[in-house]
C-alpha cells in the first residue's frame, strides 16, 4: 500500500515542516519513505513545493510520476491549481482557500477558486483565519495538516500528534502546543463537516 | 535523513577529522549536519565554514597531510574554484583519506550551469562514486575514505539535487575512530617541482588499471540481465531509481555507481542486449564514451540522440517516456496559474539599495551595474531591474573594471559580503593598483545570506580589508541600508560615480533571516 503526496505552497509558509511531521511519523510507524524537498533560492517568497512517498514496500524514486499524486495539500489556492495535473482520477485537494498575492500577474480569483471548485475531490478553507480566531497565527500550516489528516490510511492521528511533538521539541513547550491545538482544529473541522 | 545528511553521517562514521567547504546549494546540508553533530560541536572534528572551495581544498589537503581523514563539500560550480589543488592532488596523492563531494544541480534549481562534476573525476584520473540513494550515500563513504588511503588518491564523489534533497531512512554501520596524528609523509611527493611532478604523474598513470579494476568489482555496479536480445540500460546514480519505477518487463539494466566506467560490464550488457539505453542525470557523460568501447556500429541512444531530454534533469516522466510510457494524467494543465519568482524577504537590506541603483538606473542608462552570486542577483527581477550581470562568484568588481577600462561610464558594481571575501577581493586590488573608475557597492548581511545565513568570512572586517587593499579613506563609506537612510545612500552614490577612480561603499546591516532566527531562539528560551 502506497500514498503519494505532493505538498505545495510560497516560501515562508512553512510546508517543509507539514512534510517533516508526516515523515517522522512515517519513520516511527516503519514505512518506506522518499521526500523530495526544495531549498535555496525558490525558498525566498516563490513557489515551493515537495514530494512525498510512503509505502508499506520499499520505494525507489524520489520524485512522483505526473498523473500519480493521491494527495495534494497546498498553503495557497494557486499552488494546489499549479500540480491539479498531476492527480490521479480519484486525487484530493486539501488546500487554503486564501490567495497569497506577492506578484503583479497574480490570476483573476474568482475564476481561479471556480476552476478550483470544479475539480473532483477539493476540500478548501481559510485556514488563515481559523487560526487568527484560534490565537495560533503562526501555524496555519498545522491546522492544513490537521484537514488532511483522515486521508493518511497508513497513519493515525496520534501518530502524527506524536511526531508533531518531536519534530517543535527543541522551539519550547508553548509552540508545540500552538501546534498541536492548530491540529486538532483541523482535524476536527474535517471530521465534523 | 536528507541524503546531504547521510553523506554526513556517512564521513563521520568513517572517521573524518575535518570537514572544509563553502556553503553552496545543494551541498550546504552536509557540513552543517557535522557542525551540530557531537563531533562538531565538541571540536573533535573541524566544521567551521572555509572562504572559498579552494581554501577549502587545500586546508583538507593539509589535513591529509598530516595523517588524518578530511571531507571536502561544494556545489559544483565549487568545482571550478579548487580545480587546481584538486586535479594536482591526484598527483601529490593523500596519505589520510579525502573525499571531495560535488553536489550537482541538473535544471538549476539554484545554479548557473549544470555542470557534470563526473567530468572531474575522468580529468583527475582518479576513482568516483555516484550514490544512487540515501543508504549507499551512507555506506560509499567508508568505501570511498577506505579505497582513497588505499590507494593514495583523493576519491570524489558526485551526488545530484534530488538525492541531496530528499529524505529516507539509513541504518548505520560501524563507527571507525578516527586516524592518528602521523606526520611522516614523504614531503617530495608533495613538492611538485617539474622533476617531482613527473614521477608524481607516472605514478598516477602506473595507477589506472588497478582504479579501473576497482569499478569492475564494485559492490555498487551490478548487471540484472533480462531476456537475451532486448534493449539494455545504463543506469548511473540515481537515474537508477527512476528506471526502475519505469522500465517495462524484459529489460536488461546495468546499475553504475562507481567509476571509471567500468568497461567489461558495458561489453558484457551490450553483447546480452541488441541496443543500451544510457539513463544518466546531468550531462551525457558515459553516453558519449559507450560507443568507443562498442564500436560505432552499436545502437546507443539517450541525452545526444534526444530519446531523453538534452537539459534538465532527470524525472519520473522523461525516463518513462524514454520506453516510449505517456504519463497517465486526467486533468489538464490549469490557465490560471501564474509563474512565482523568488524575491527579497520583507525588510531585507539589499531592497533599499536597489531602490537607490533603480533611480540612478533611470537617470542614466548608459551606465552599468555589474552584479554577482547572491540574494542581491534577484535586482535583476521587476521591480528593481538594476543589476545587468551576474557571471560567477567573485566577478562583479573584475566585470566592472573591464568594462571601465574599455570607457564605459558610468560603473557601479553589487557584490555581498560573502561573496567579495570568497573571491572579489582580489579583483578590488586589480581596480585599487589602477584606482580604476567604479564605484563598488559591498551589500553587507553578515551572513552567507541565500544558502540560509551561514557566517560571512570577513564579518566586521570589510573596512580594514578595503583599505589594506588600497581604497583610499575618502573614497570608503559606510551606511546603513535603512528606508530612513535613502536619501544619504543616493547622495553618496551619485557623488563616487562622478569620481574618476576607486570607490567602495560598505551597506552593513543583518540579513532578515538570520535576524529572525535569533528572536526565535531568544522567545524559546523565555
């Protein structure tokens, strides 16, 4: 059993640390897994992104085919629209429904949340919001990891509370419970709508 | 761990002493793991940053020298910069073992180039290694320290973007401590005189069937024959991986993770096979040289005959293809997306000098901005556009001078502080003997901003260096690139570009990055 996730964003946004928690918790419960991250230059306000691969078999490329990805979970609705492409049939989209507008030529909005809303399988919120009215601004990117959470089949989410928890050991006990609070409301959101 | 981090862990389970590198993308990892390793921390290996890959080189020479394990770290382009002391230290040999790691960055992610560090490896003589993943990153270090003291050769080793950045769980081997202090090497082969250089490269040569032998038998080279008469492949490195996602059934692969290419295993796929496919990221390095070994009447296809991409790396979707496999997409490419370049961070220093050069940019566009390898090279983008080069580390200051002792007028120059310690400097002695008409601007972070903000090497120092260098004192500033300063920065500037010779202004305050990560320190503490 595998699960292919591309994870998407603007540098800044903080999706490098939503694929660090997924592949803790991957490493702790003894899957195969491959995550291909970007560094450097991209990370400076431009579109980043990364792949990531977990399986119960061994895996061998870093990077996943187009058409392959079974989860997409994107911090900015024009992020998740830039790799809709690479979905299988049955893909979901998990993303922020608020535009991050740090280009002249950024597309008209309207259309782009419609030609969003038109695919398949999207689950879109202002996870922005949900956090400045939770008082954890700062981990917006928890509360996207928390909605995507119950499309994880080979991982609980104590699983990954528990990875959340090691991976902000070292930034002191007030960020990891902004983080793990940003989770269960999104965890929670997802389950109960 | 990334594979950057395994090549780490990989070196210190070997028993390094030092590590010697320039931060460069995508290699910065590796050496940063080591300096926040134990060992790192606790000074029983060296792990400070280097000026430049060529004092890098050298010191791990040294280190070598000396009787002790060293690894030396850079991006590719980092190649260019220490290829002298690299490809003459195939001929002094090494008594510790050095690995020298080349980061490659197939589609230039973060480069200007994508250089194939392979090349290095053929033109030094010596063996290399190409991981194909996170665990052999691991397990080839020791091979590569045992087989450099083996032997008595530097060993390089040449990783890719994709496995330096990508994570994957490695199990560890043993620990070998590391090499005691032994001081008793043979000093004329380290003195390469024409009569000692000589003997040095006979001995390089006499070596070469041995190295060659060495890849022949390497545990990393192997041969999964399939049915007789189909296509083989040459897969090197981690093009590997992609074949092996790819390939359809009855293919017979030939895996190469260790050169010099080993020939016997070529000739033996290419007589299983009718055609070789070579699957290799970056350039056409083993492709070019099958067809020697074959003969020219053998089908060889890959980057040179377009059934893969000429440029850009490797991908799940171009070695498909390359078996003739479409991509299996169900919806299209969506119209509205728009491209999203890296810019500067909010508040970012080199923003305000920009919104300076941008004015006088204006004003006179006959003049020139000569730019370098940096954060600062995005004042090239909208909405600054007032920076016209950007060549390679350390030419801003020389590219000016060129261009002003050719007549143009008027010449200012961008170059970061990191990158005028790692090789500008030099250049600023050329234009100060002459005191040549430009007007060079040191956009000061006190950090090596763009691979994450590691130490500057002349931190603190910029105003003692240009002055011993020969700027004069009234030709030398200091400012602090705040909104609040603009107007003095203009002032200054448009007063040094009509000065018929030297001028250096020092814009000194702290990358936004790096400043951010102290608060956060600071509040985690609370």
């Amino acid at each position: 059993m595998k699960l292919d996730i591309k994870l998407s964003g603007v540098g800044g946004q903080g999706i490098l640390s939503i694929a660090t928690v997924i592949g803790q918790a991957a490493l702790t419960e003894g899957l195969y897994l491959k995550q291909a991250e970007v560094h450097g230059m991209s990370q400076r306000g431009g579109d980043v992104q990364s792949d990531l691969r977990l399986s119960t078999e061994p895996i061998y490329s870093d990077l996943i085919a187009r058409g392959g990805v079974d989860l997409l979970i994107s911090m900015e609705p024009m992020e998740a629209l830039r790799y809709s492409n690479w979905l299988t049939p049955d893909g979901v989209i998990i993303t922020s429904s608020k535009p991050l507008v740090n280009i002249p030529n950024y597309p008209d909005q309207a259309s782009l949340l419609a030609e969003l809303d038109a695919l398949p399988k999207v689950i879109r919120v202002d996870i922005e919001q949900m956090a400045l009215e939770a008082e954890v601004p700062k981990s917006a990117n928890m509360i996207l990891l928390g909605l995507a959470a119950p499309h994880f089949p080979l991982l609980s989410a104590d699983d990954l509370r528990d990875a959340i928890r090691s991976i902000f050991a070292r930034k002191g006990e007030a960020i990891i419970e902004a983080n793990l609070r940003a989770f269960n409301i999104g965890l929670h959101y997802s389950t109960n709508k | 761990m990334l594979g950057d981090e395994a090549i780490a862990l990989g070196a210190l389970y070997a028993g390094i002493s030092g590590v010697y590198a320039y931060p460069g993308t995508p290699s910065t990892e590796i050496t940063e793991y080591i300096q926040l390793s134990p060992q790192g921390r606790s000074g029983a290996v060296h792990s400070r940053w280097c000026t430049n890959e060529k004092t890098a080189m050298e010191t791990a020479l040294g280190m070598s020298f000396a009787g002790k394990r060293a690894l030396v770290c850079m991006k590719h382009v980092g190649m260019n910069v220490c290829a002298d002391p690299f490809i003459n230290s195939a001929s002094t040999g090494v008594r510790g073992g050095v690995v020298v790691l080349a980061a490659d960055d197939p589609s230039m992610h973060s480069s200007q180039n994508e250089q194939d560090s392979r090349f290095y490896g053929k033109f030094a003589l010596i063996p290399f290694f190409e991981p194909s993943n996170q665990q052999e990153a691991f397990d080839m270090m020791a091979s590569a320290y045992d087989l450099s003291e083996e032997l008595e050769l530097p060993v390089l080793m040449r990783t890719v973007t994709r496995l330096a950045h990508s994570r994957a769980a490695v199990t560890p081997g043993e620990m070998r401590s590391q090499n005691v202090l032994n001081p008793e090497t043979e000093t004329s082969n380290w003195n390469l005189l024409p009569i000692n250089a000589r003997r040095r490269y006979k001995v390089l040569i006499s070596k070469q069937p041995e190295i060659a032998a060495r890849a022949e038998a390497s545990p990393y080279n192997w041969l999964e024959p399939g049915p007789e008469g189909g296509l083989g492949v040459i897969a090197c490195g981690n093009a590997y991986n992609y074949v092996k996602e790819a390939a359809p059934q009855g293919i017979s692969l030939l895996k190469v993770s260790q050169y010099p290419l080993p020939a016997a295993l070529v000739r033996k796929l290419a007589e299983h096979c009718s055609s070789i496919l070579v699957v290799e990221d970056g350039q056409p390095f083993v492709e070019e040289q099958v067809p020697a070994l074959l003969g020219a009447g053998y089908k060889v296809e890959g980057r040179l005959t377009g059934r893969l991409p000429r440029v850009g790396e490797l991908s799940p979707d171009n070695v498909a293809a390359a078996f003739g496999i479409a991509a299996k997409t169900t919806f299209p490419p969506s119209e509205n997306i728009s491209p999203r370049p890296p810019q500067f961070c909010q508040g970012c220093g080199h923003r305000d000098v920009f919104t300076v050069l941008h004015k006088i940019y204006e004003e006179h566009p006959e003049g020139r901005v000569f730019g370098d390898v940096g954060c600062y090279t995005l004042g090239s983008l909208p909405p600054y556009k007032a920076l016209d080069s950007c060549l390679d580390m350390g030419s801003a200051i020389t590219l000016a001078k060129g261009a002003a002792d050719a007549g143009l007028r008027p010449v200012l120059t961008v170059i970061g502080d990191s990158t005028f310690t790692h090789s500008g400097m030099t250049g600023l002695l050329d234009a100060a003997n002459e005191n040549s008409p430009i007007t060079v601007i040191i956009s000061d972070n006190l950090a090596t901003g763009m691979t994450g903000g590691q130490e500057s090497a002349g931190t603190h120092k910029y105003e003692a260096i240009c002055l011993a260098l020969g700027v004069e004192r009234e030709h030398l500033h200091r400012v602090v690139p705040l909104p609040k300063n603009i107007d003095e920065i203009e002032a200054i500037i448009r007063r040094e570009m009509e000065y018929e010779g030297l001028s250096v202004i020092i814009a000194e305050r702290e990358c936004m990055q790096t400043l951010a990560r102290k608060m956060r320190a600071k509040n985690a503490k609370k």
